[in-house]
C-alpha cells in the first residue's frame, strides 16, 4: 500500500510540473551601451534570439539566447543562460519578471564573460503571445571590468 502511495504522488508531482511548463521562442533586438572603466564608452546594437521554458519549476524559468551583433565595426556572436522569475500568470494581462543569468562573447579576437541581472515585464497578447520588454545591467570581464546595460524587446511566442 505505501509503495502504491508512494508512485501516486510522484506521479501526481511530476504531472503537474509538466503541465505547468510552457516553452517559449523570443526574437527581439537590443541597444548596448558599455560604461567602461578603463577604455571609451561604445554603443552596440545586436539580433537576439532566446528560448527557454517559463514556469518549469512554479514561477521560476530558465531562458537561453543566441545573439549576433556589430559592435565597433566588428561582428560578433553571444551566448546566455538565465534564470528568470515570474511575478504574474501564465497568459493574463501583465507579468513583471525578475533574473540573474551570464553571457559570453565571441568575436573580435577576444572572449567576453559577463554576469546580468534582469527586470521587466511581460505583456500577453493572447495565451501564445506576448511582448516582452526588460533591462539587463550587466558586469563584464576581459582584460579589465566594464558595466553595461542592455534594453531589449521582442515578442515571445508559446506554442
């Protein structure tokens, strides 16, 4: 009897984390402005594409992002992890969200690693829509510290 018990609830636990979760695809631009505490300031813009699972373990989520971007006559290609927060629910109205996440650089014949934060919000159109609009201050490292910070906006789609 404790053994049937036992399965029912991990069933009954794992069931309802799978129906909680929605995958999401976001594509979206971001305009960069680096504060460099050694070098010049410089101005970025670049094409991100994230794409991630919301509500994978009650309101917290995880995202990843591929990004291309010019930066200082140069390309180069961005990587990211993060976990987000999300305030509201799934498919109503307004959703603040909240994340900390790192980044790496490709290009330019360097690497860049930076730690972000993030906060914004999240707009749904209709259950498989919505525009999604935050700030990320970011702290990079490579060959001296520099602070960014980031606004981004696209739209996220859940199928």
């Amino acid at each position: 009897m404790r053994s049937k018990v036992f399965w029912m609830a991990v069933w009954l636990v794992l069931g309802a984390t799978a129906l909680a979760q929605r995958t999401y695809l976001e594509a979206g631009t971001r305009a960069d402005m680096q504060f460099s505490f050694a070098q010049q300031t410089a101005f970025a813009l670049a094409a991100v594409v994230d794409a991630g699972v919301r509500d994978l373990a009650g309101p917290f989520g995880v995202g990843g992002r591929f990004g291309i971007g010019v930066f200082q006559g140069g390309a180069a290609f961005e990587l990211g992890l993060s976990g987000l927060f999300h305030f509201g629910k799934y498919g109503a109205g307004l959703s603040p969200l909240a994340g900390l996440g790192f980044r790496v650089f490709f290009g330019g014949g360097q690497t860049t690693f930076g730690l972000n934060g993030a906060a914004g919000i999240e707009y749904f159109v209709n259950r498989q829509v919505a525009f999604v609009a935050r700030a990320e201050p970011t702290l990079w490292f490579a060959g001296g510290t520099s602070f960014g910070l980031d606004l981004r906006a696209g739209l996220r789609v859940y199928p």
